[in-house]
C-alpha cells in the first residue's frame, strides 16, 4: 500500500511518498520512501496548489495517483485540503517522523519559516507535550531571513558569517521590526558583519531554547525544520540548550510529511 503526507506550510507544500514492504523475517514492516517533493504555490489557493503538487510528486515518484490509498495533510493550511483522507496538527506529525528516523528521540525542536515548537515524544512517535512561539517571527526562519537582507548577505552567507565570531552581543528585541533597527544601529557603529550574524541567531536561539524548556529537555534531541539548514542557527542553538548533540535529519524539511505518510500506513 501505498500512502501520502502533505506538509501545507506557510511558505511551501512538502509532499512524501511511502510504499510499505514486506521484509521476509522482519518483525514488522518497513516503510520506503519515495522521492521527496517540495512546491513553492505561490498565488495558488491552498486546494489547487496540493492538488498540482499531489499530482507532480507521483509523477516524478512513478507513481498511479489511484494507486494512493490514504492521504493525510499536516501544517497551518491542511484543513484547506479537499482530496486529503485526514489531517494531523504540525506536532503530531513532527513527532511522529522524527522518531521514526531517530527511534531514541524523546525531544523534538522543529523550526520553519514562520513558526517553532518544541515538542516532547514517547517512543512510539506520539505527541505528549508541546510549546509553540504563537507565530512570533522572532523565534522562526523569517527573523533571521529578515536580518540576513539587512546586511546584504543570502541566508547561507549569515549563518557561515556567524561562526566566524566569538563576540556576545545581546539583542533585546522581541519583534523582526524593532530588532531590524537593532541590526542597523550596530551597522552604523561599524560591527563587523559576523558579530551581528551572530547576535541574530544567537537571539532566535535563546527564544527557541526558552520555549523548549517549557516541555523539558530531554535526550535524545532532533532539530527538524528548514533552519536545520542554517549552520550558525545550528551551533547557537545547541550552546543555549547546553546539549552534546543536535541529531539533523537528512532531509530536516520533510520529517512533518513523513510523519503524516507513516500515520496513514498504520491506520488500520
């Protein structure tokens, strides 16, 4: 059987195949994953983009559409998704592939463009506690995003620029707006381009991390999320949680929709 997960996220739709098979000898099933797929829609209503994305993500996969027996949709526009079999809030989803790739994780960071929570998970992948930021930018992607165009570097610059800089600058701002005039104040005082990187992500860290410690911080723990991607977010993050490690999933933005296509592969 074949099912699918639909990630509807704010800025882009992520979309994962699962094919469940039969291993002689196994104890239980494994699941193989198919070619991730991620669509940017655009102007698209939430509906039409999943549908041409549901649509592209089996052509490239190789896949029938009618050949998808359950469809499950996670993410802030997964009720807008007519064809979906169910959806599943963004912490049940996270939750469930993150342990699914890590079968040790009991604490699950997840970061994207606009949101980040903190999520706490027993060992069968379920959802037992979360904390979110209540969609403050502050404490997501776009912040540092933000930040980043106000020193003219690509997001991938900022975060390599951080970990030239060992400097502690504090940034007080609780809002993008006022944390902006924050960033150009420090650039009028000729701060070199690393430390205020640093500052930056070093402040989504400490709100990241304070959200987190509301569920409790308990090993293992697994970063997922776009900002897996960001290397200086990475490194300020693990220092402010005081943690050994940070387990990085391959393929960080696609763990809430293979959290979806595992729960719709075991319902019964």
């Amino acid at each position: 059987m074949i099912t699918a997960g639909i990630d509807m996220g704010s800025r882009s739709i992520k979309i994962v195949l699962l094919e469940d098979i039969q291993v002689e000898g196994a104890p239980q099933i494994k699941y193989g994953l198919k070619k991730p797929y991620l669509m940017l829609p655009g102007d698209l209503d939430a509906d039409q983009a999943a549908t041409i994305a549901f649509d592209n993500a089996c052509r490239e996969a190789g896949v029938d559409k009618g050949a998808v027996k359950r469809i499950y949709t996670t993410g802030a526009g997964r009720k807008q998704v007519a064809f979906a079999t169910d959806s599943v809030t963004e912490m049940t989803a996270g939750a469930k592939g993150a342990v699914y790739l890590f079968p040790k994780v009991k604490t699950v960071v997840d970061v994207g463009a606009e949101e980040g929570r903190g999520i706490k998970a027993d060992a069968s992948g379920k959802a037992t506690d979360f904390a979110g930021n209540e969609k403050c930018a502050a404490g997501a992607g776009s912040f540092a995003e933000a930040m980043s165009r106000a020193l003219q570097l690509s997001l991938k610059e900022f975060g390599e620029y951080s970990l030239r800089s060992d400097k502690t600058i504090p940034m007080n701002a609780q809002c993008t707006v006022f944390a902006e005039s924050e960033v150009v104040s420090l650039i009028h005082l000729n701060t070199p381009k690393e430390d205020i990187a640093k500052a930056v992500l070093d402040a989504v860290a400490s709100r990241v991390c304070a959200m987190v410690r509301r569920v409790g911080i308990e090993k293992d723990v697994v970063l997922i999320g776009g900002m897996v991607h960001n290397v200086g977010f990475v490194a300020s993050l693990k220092q402010a949680m005081d943690v050994d490690e940070l387990l990085l999933p391959d393929h960080p933005e696609y763990v809430a929709a293979l959290g979806c296509a595992l729960l719709a592969a075991q319902t019964h």
